[in-house]
C-alpha cells in the first residue's frame, strides 16, 4: 500500500503543474486574471495567443502520458514494486491523480483548470483507441453548438459509451471513465451555469450554426 499512496501523490504533485502557470510565470502573466479567469489551454488562446496555447496543450497532454507510462512500474528506493498491488488499478489511479492535481494544484492555490488536456494524454497512454471516439464527440459537438465545455462533458460520457460497448467486462478501465466523467462534470459546473443564464463564450470560428451577423 505504500507504493500505491506514494505513486499516487507524486501524480497528484505532477499533474499540480499546470503549463499555463508554469508558462504563464516564465512570461510573467497569470492568465486565471485574464478571459475567463480558467488556467487552461482555451483561456490561454483567448488571452496569449495559439502558440502561447499550444505550448501550453503539449505540456499539459504529456504529463499525463508521464504519469500513465512512467510512474507504476517506476521501482523507488525503500518502495519497490508491490505483488499485492494491482498494476492497472495503480495505473488508473495515477491517471486520475495527474488529473485532479492539475485541477487543483497544490502550487498554485488550488486553482487550475479543467483538465480537458491532461485526459487527453491520460487516455492516449492508457488506451490509444479511445482517443478516436473522445476526439471525434468533442469535435462533433463543438462545431455543432460552439461550447467547449459542453464538448468536453460529452466526450466524457462518450469516452464511458464506448469502453461499455468494446469491453463491458472491463470493470476498472470501466470505472476510471465514469469517475472521470463525473469529474469532468462537476470541473465544468460554472459552464454549465453560464449556458443555463445564455452567456457562455461560443468558439465562432468552429461553430456550425453561428448566426450569419455573428
């Protein structure tokens, strides 16, 4: 059980480290006083630009690929490698520790951003396949409706769909994805309030049915 609380606190400690700040304070910006106020890759195109955004996407999708493909069968000194431990429930639960550590990171105030990126590397590493089906919904929606937020909360259901139908049986890859999109939910909630009350930002450029005048 070490090795499990460990592994899981260094993800945690890992994912605390949002590209956006990190980047942000090597720019000497704090992008959660910009936009939306969100510490993420869609705030920081709205406020520093696509490249600015995309530095910050890539850093964010790879410490999830970090954490997945590194950190449970990393062997530490005094730790080892636990045979009671299950290696794909460790997995799974770093995965989701990177995860809430760049929501609410430690370094920061607990106040990240909502982790769309860093799923996006915690899935491809732990199942390539699923990116196509979580990637393709996030589009689909986005340019149907224009709302990030809302593209990301289905990809999420999306993500639960498609494991139900490739493997029913897989009941911890299975539960990691539900957890996860009730995670994704519950991080979106200011979205959600936003859409209700009709003042969430659309992305216009991708959105499908914008109004001709828009």
């Amino acid at each position: 059980m070490l090795e499990l609380g460990l592994k899981t606190l260094i993800a945690y400690l890992i994912g605390a480290l949002p590209g956006s700040l990190i980047l942000g304070a090597v720019r000497g910006v704090d992008i959660r006083a910009m936009g939306s106020g969100n510490a993420g890759a869609t705030n920081a195109l709205r406020t520093q630009g696509k490249w600015f955004a995309l530095a910050v996407l890539l850093f964010d999708i790879g410490k999830g690929v970090l954490v997945v493909l590194w950190l449970p069968l990393a062997n530490f000194p005094d730790v080892g490698i636990d045979p009671e431990v299950s290696r794909q429930w460790l997995t799974l639960a770093c995965g989701f520790a990177v995860i809430v550590g760049h929501v609410y990171p430690v370094w920061f105030g607990f106040r990240g951003g909502k982790g769309a990126a860093t799923v996006v590397g915690v899935v491809g590493a732990l199942e390539p396949r699923l990116l196509l089906p979580l990637l393709l919904s996030w589009f689909l929606v986005l340019i149907l409706t224009g709302y990030v937020g809302l593209a990301t909360m289905l990809a999420g259901a999306a993500l639960v769909a498609t494991v139900w139908f490739w493997e029913p049986s897989n009941w911890p890859m299975l539960s990691f994805c539900i957890v996860l999109a009730l995670f994704i939910v519950f991080t979106h909630r200011s979205n959600i309030a936003r859409m209700r009350a009709g003042n969430e930002n659309r992305v216009r450029r991708l959105w499908l049915f914008r109004p001709r005048t828009a």
